[in-house]
C-alpha cells in the first residue's frame, strides 16, 4: 500500500504565480523574483500606491520652486571712487573755492578771461568789506604792548601792511572812469578808501613813512580824476549837491595836507561856482557866488531887478 497521498496538479494551479515564484527562489537565490521586477517597474512607473502620497512626488510641490535669495552682486562691486564734481564743490568753503578757481585761470589764461568778463561786477560793498579783512589782519599781526610804530612792529606786520595796501592799488582803478562811468559810484569807494588809508599806522623811522604817503598820494590823484570827470557831467554840480567838496576838504585836513592835489583839482575845474579854492573859508559863504545864485534861484538877476528864475525853482 502506498502511504503517499497522490498528487493533485489542479491544487497548484490556483497558485501558479507563488509556486513559480517559490520555484524560482528555491532553484536559484540569485535569480530575481517577478514580484521584486514587478515592483521596481511600477516605482519606475510612478503607479506604486505608497510612492503616490510622498510629498516630492505632489504636483503642487513640483509647481512651486523653492525660492533662493536673490544675489546681492552690487555688494561685490562697491569700490572706492572720487567725488562727483557737484558734491566736492558742496564741501568747499569760499576761500578754497577762490584758491581752485584762481588756480585754473593761471593753467588756462581763456578761462580767466570768461571769467572776468562773466562775474558780475563787484559793488563797493564788497570791496570794503575786503579791505576790512585785510585791515583786520593788520591788527592782529601788531604785537601786544610795546610802540606800535617802533621798528620791531614794523617788521612783524610788514606783510600784512603791503597786502592791504596793494589791495587798495588794485582796486581803485576799477572804480575809476572810464571802466566806471557813475560818478556817485567812484567817489564812494574813494570815501572810504580814503578812510582805510587814514587808519594805517604812523610809523616812528621815516624809512617806512613811505607807504602811508604814497597811498595818500595815490588816493589824491584818483579823486582829482573822477573830479575832473564829474566837471564835464552838468558843470559838476553833482559834486556840490551831495556835499563831496566838504568830505575831500575833511580828508585833507584828517591826512595833514597830503590831499592837497584833491583839493586844488576841485578848484580848478570847479572854482566857476565859487569858492571852490583850496583854504577858502568864507568863499562858500558868499551869496555872490554862482553856486549859491544857482541854488537860490538868482542867476542872471541884476541888482534892483527881480530875480530870474533858473530851472523849476
């Protein structure tokens, strides 16, 4: 008797894929399952259930890029550079920017004369505010105690003295005619010029007596000029009316008679009004003068007659 049971074929065909599989384990353990290929060709696929849900696999994900910070490529090119010529001339005071400027007129003589005929024309409020500096300089070079005109003065302020004093050479030609053709505008600055010149030092050694004499003496000629300009502009009746004749008189009795060639210019061309000589006192006074006739109306009147009027008096 046979104690095997027989063998049923049909009890392995329903499972055809496990006995083969199992078959195949068996025969050769090297040798790849079908459901290990069948595995990685459905993760090669993309249809494996658990591999659906993973987050890298979502559309959303994949349709959303990961955002970078952008690059700062400026930040690598920053370098140092000059200023831009609007900007250095912000931090430029007023004597540096004379210094530049007066610089590249000496370099290039065509840019100096655009700029002198394109500057506006100093006034004479300017310029005396010049020679106020230079004249502050000159103080303050005196030494403190001790004869301020003795030689050891002298010798400290010298630079100072001669740059006042050619500041004044260099500007009072240009209020002279005929680059000036105001006759109020000319005798202003000459006013006060003339002060400036009074104010400078006395000195004791008559070897530097010779820069306040000479500036008297250049200041003299300058008014003599514009005097005997302003006598040919209606008689020089302009001289009169705002009282110059009396300052000029004034400044040459302030500098000790070295304004006397002033004086004796305003005589000369002036003397038809009367009174106008250099020391005459009581000539301003008289009422026969043709001044006074022409301020009172009576030019031209003869003596018992009435008198004739002259203008809109």
């Amino acid at each position: 008797m046979n104690v095997l049971l027989p063998t049923h074929p049909s009890s392995f065909s329903q499972y055809p894929l496990y006995h083969h599989d199992a078959h195949q384990n068996l025969a050769s353990p090297h040798t790849p399952s079908r459901m290990t290929t069948r595995k990685r060709k459905a993760d090669d696929d993309g249809h494996d259930e658990s591999m659906s849900i993973s987050p890298q696999a979502s559309p959303a994900f994949a349709a959303r890029p990961l955002a970078r910070p952008s690059k700062k490529v400026r930040a690598n090119e920053i370098s140092g550079r000059p200023l831009a010529l609007p900007r250095l001339l912000e931090t430029l005071d007023a004597d540096s920017l004379r210094s530049v400027l007066q610089t590249i007129c000496e370099r290039h003589p065509q840019i100096g004369s655009e700029v002198v005929s394109s500057a506006p024309r100093p006034s004479v409020a300017s310029t005396v505010e010049v020679l106020s500096k230079y004249q502050d300089k000159l103080r303050e070079a005196f030494p403190f105690g001790g004869n301020a005109g003795s030689d050891y003065a002298y010798n400290r302020v010298k630079q100072q003295l001669n740059e006042l004093i050619d500041a004044l050479t260099d500007f009072t030609p240009h209020y002279l005619p005929p680059n000036e053709n105001q006759t109020t505008v000319s005798l202003t600055y000459l006013d006060h010029a003339t002060k400036v010149i009074h104010d400078l030092p006395e000195w004791d050694s008559q070897s530097h007596k010779h820069h306040k004499d000479n500036a008297y003496d250049e200041i003299s000629r300058a008014w003599a000029v514009v005097i005997s300009e302003a006598s040919k502009r209606g008689g020089g009746f302009q001289l009169h009316s705002g009282g110059w004749d009396q300052r000029l008189s004034k400044h040459n009795e302030q500098s000790g008679g070295r304004m006397q060639a002033a004086l004796n210019a305003l005589g000369s061309n002036l003397g038809w009004m009367g009174g106008m000589g250099a020391g005459s006192g009581s000539g301003s006074n008289d009422s026969g003068s043709i001044r006074n006739q022409l301020l009172n109306g009576t030019y031209g009147a003869s003596p018992g007659n009435m008198p004739v009027r002259v203008g809109l008096w």
